[in-house]
C-alpha cells in the first residue's frame, strides 16, 4: 500500500479523497462513518442563514444499456437543516476525528453572511472553508451559480469570507460559463488560497412524450438543475486542465470533481492538475465503501508506474494537451482488424459507410470487414463502434 498523502491549501491530507459538499456529508453520522471507512476528508453539506425547503421528488437519472445511470440530475440546494445543528455537528466531527480534514461549505447571501460564515466555521475548529459560488439550483439568484458566473461578486465574496477567516479559502467554481479562468482568477484576487471545480451543470434530462412533463415531476411541474455523474466527467477535466495551465493560475492548489468513480478516474484529475478529489455521485449509487477500491487500486497504479508520492504525478498529462493548431496534420493511424475476435457484426462497416468515409469493404460471405487504405483517414470511429474491441491502432503512416 502506497503512501497516498498529499499537502492540499497547506493542509496535511492523509489521502487525496474527500466527500464533496452534499447528501452524502449532510450530518454528523454521515460523515463519521465515511471517515472512518477510510476517506481523508469530507465537505459538510453547504450551510448557510438561507434554510432550504426541499422538493419531492428531487432526482433523475440517465441511463444506458447495462448501467443503473451514468448522469444524474438534482433538486437539492443547501442544506436543509439549521445552522446551530450544523455547525455542532461539524464541531463534533473535528472533535473526534482531530486527523482528518473538515472542510466546511458555506453560502451567504450577501457580504456580511460571508463573513460571519466564515468567522463561526473557523470558531468550530474547520481545516478549509470552501465558497460555494456554484449551486445551480438555488431559489434565489443572490446565491448559487449565478453569483459563479460574476467575477466581480466572486471576488467581493471572497473577500468578505476572508475577513472572517485566516484558514485556506477554496473558490467552488460553476461550470455553467464558457470561461471559467476569469471568476477564477477573481477569486484568487479577492483572497482564496485554491479553487474547486466543477459543480453540477445546469440541466434538462428529458421529457415525458404523454404529458409534457420534464423530470424529476414535482406536482406537475419541474425545473432546470444540475447534472453530474460519468457523464460529465470529460466537462469536468476540460475545465481541471484549463485553470491548471492558465498562466495566472499557475501553483492554486485545485481541489477536482464530476463524474470520479473509480481510481482510473482519480488518477486522471491528479494527471491534470489535482491535487484533491470530491466525490458524491458514486457514494450515492454504490456507498461510502468505494474508498477502499479508490486507494487500493491507486495505490497499485502508483507502485507500477515507480510513483513514491503522489505529489509526483500532479499535472504530468498537461504538457501532452496542445492548442488544435498545434497537432500533427500529416500523421495517419490506420486501424487494424482482428480477425480472431471479429463477430461478424457489421457494425464497423455500417458506421464506416452511414458516417464515415466509406473505407470498410464487407464481404458477406465470410462476413468480415477489409480496410480500404485509400479512402481511409484514420479517424478510428471503426474502433469506437465494435462491441468486442476487435478494432485497434495498426500502420502509421506521413502523408
């Protein structure tokens, strides 16, 4: 087993995976016992003055053939109980677990709940305050991913929260925006010592074609919300690479989350840049009891790839993603057909011919595909298709 520990905004974390602020950290028990299953830290569900009134039913999923959801859609704002319990819950949870790492999620409405916020987290004994700036669903637009999407409230908030506190400030940054290194950057101007990202994306999962009715179908009627899950994990690493490689952002510790379910998953938010992990879908679908497959199986990733810390893997991938223009037009990947695990399907050919570039001839008699190298462009959507990995990378060619 490796040593997975990793300094984050200063703070000594004995590994990099923390419950994000949600359901899954929404009290005391909760949070006791995934600390004690193993996970380094949690996110206690976001507090705040606002009280939330929840709505019934609250979620929805998306699926595909052979998985109970790889997207999943939530109602949910912060939390729904009041801040007296909160913050003694909190208060309990440093008190009996003094080595792991409490990191409390606040929200206010305006400048002065920032900083009164921040000022009774750090009188409870709180390691990391993080600004929740990234809620889409909030009932009021004072809060939420409307106040993500202005960097000159972000910076103020920030601000105010850090009157209130001399901990590490973590900016939690909406991905509802097309460019998420300018709040960011506000963030880091208003005091935040890191940044967190993504929160859920604003959302429509899909729509009843007898009523008309959008889910999650609260009383007849529903509304956008945030959207997380596998399904946005390539989201959440597009922006996890853009706030690490952005210049002004070189060095903020980023705390990485959306769509982590496995230590695969893990292990590419640290390649990009992480030097933290949130997790909360994948607690909901399969218990806090995944910390023991997220260390194990990082754990033996770091031994053979000749790891010793995991600090030594932050970023490595960054180097290796370029601008678009900066790729090499003349090389072509051809892909290579294997004829002993080949079915017999079809599905290469009619995908090369409906929306490709007709380069698979199929013999029907012996029901095999036969790569056309002429008409061939290497574009691998061949590959991408076949259900049983028959279809790999072959001859490499310059034009």
């Amino acid at each position: 087993m490796k040593d997975l520990s990793i300094e984050f905004c200063g703070v000594k974390c004995e590994n990099p995976f923390f419950l994000s602020s949600s359901v899954v950290g929404n009290n005391f028990e909760m949070c006791a016992k995934a600390l004690e299953m193993g996970w380094g830290g949690v996110v206690f569900k976001t507090i705040g003055f606002y009280v939330s009134k929840e709505v019934s039913p609250r979620f929805d999923t998306i699926g595909k053939e052979g998985t109970p959801f790889i997207g999943f859609k939530n109602l949910e704002q912060i939390s729904e109980h009041s801040l007296e319990e909160n913050l003694e819950w909190m208060r309990q949870l440093k008190e009996k677990y003094p080595n792991k790492i409490l990191v409390a999620s606040i929200m206010g409405q305006n400048e002065q709940e920032w900083t009164e916020l921040a000022k009774l987290v750090t009188e409870i004994g709180a390691d990391i305050i993080e600004c929740n700036f990234s809620c889409p669903q909030m009932a009021s637009d004072a809060m939420g991913s409307d106040v993500g999407q202005n960097p000159e409230l972000v910076k103020r908030y920030c601000e105010a929260t850090r009157k209130g506190s001399n901990l590490p400030i973590l900016a939690k940054m909406t991905p509802n925006i097309g460019n998420m290194e300018i709040p960011a950057i506000a963030a880091m101007e208003g005091g935040a010592t890191g940044l967190a990202a993504i929160n859920t994306i604003k959302s429509i999962t899909k729509i009843d074609l007898d009523s008309f009715l959008s889910y999650p179908i609260v009383n007849g009627k529903s509304s956008v919300s945030g959207y997380s899950g596998k399904a946005v994990k390539p989201i959440a690493l597009r922006f996890i690479h853009d706030l690490a490689k952005n210049e002004t952002l070189k060095g903020v510790p980023i705390s990485g989350m959306g769509g982590i379910e496995t230590w695969e998953d893990a292990a590419e938010f640290i390649l990009l840049g992480s030097t933290n992990l949130q997790v909360t879908t994948a607690v909901m679908q399969y218990g806090y009891r995944i910390i023991e497959d997220l260390i194990s199986g990082l754990s033996y990733y770091m031994e053979d790839k000749g790891f010793d810390k995991l600090q030594d893997m932050v970023g490595l991938a960054l180097e290796n993603i370029v601008p678009a223009e900066e790729l090499d037009r003349n090389f072509i990947l051809y892909p290579s057909f294997d004829e002993n695990t080949c079915v017999g399907c079809g599905r290469c050919y009619i995908s090369c011919y409906d929306g490709g570039h007709q380069a698979i001839k199929w013999e029907s008699d012996l029901r095999r595909p036969i790569l056309m190298e002429d008409k061939c462009v290497g574009c691998h959507l061949c590959a991408n298709v076949c259900p049983v990995k028959a279809i790999s990378s072959g001859k490499i060619q310059y034009k």
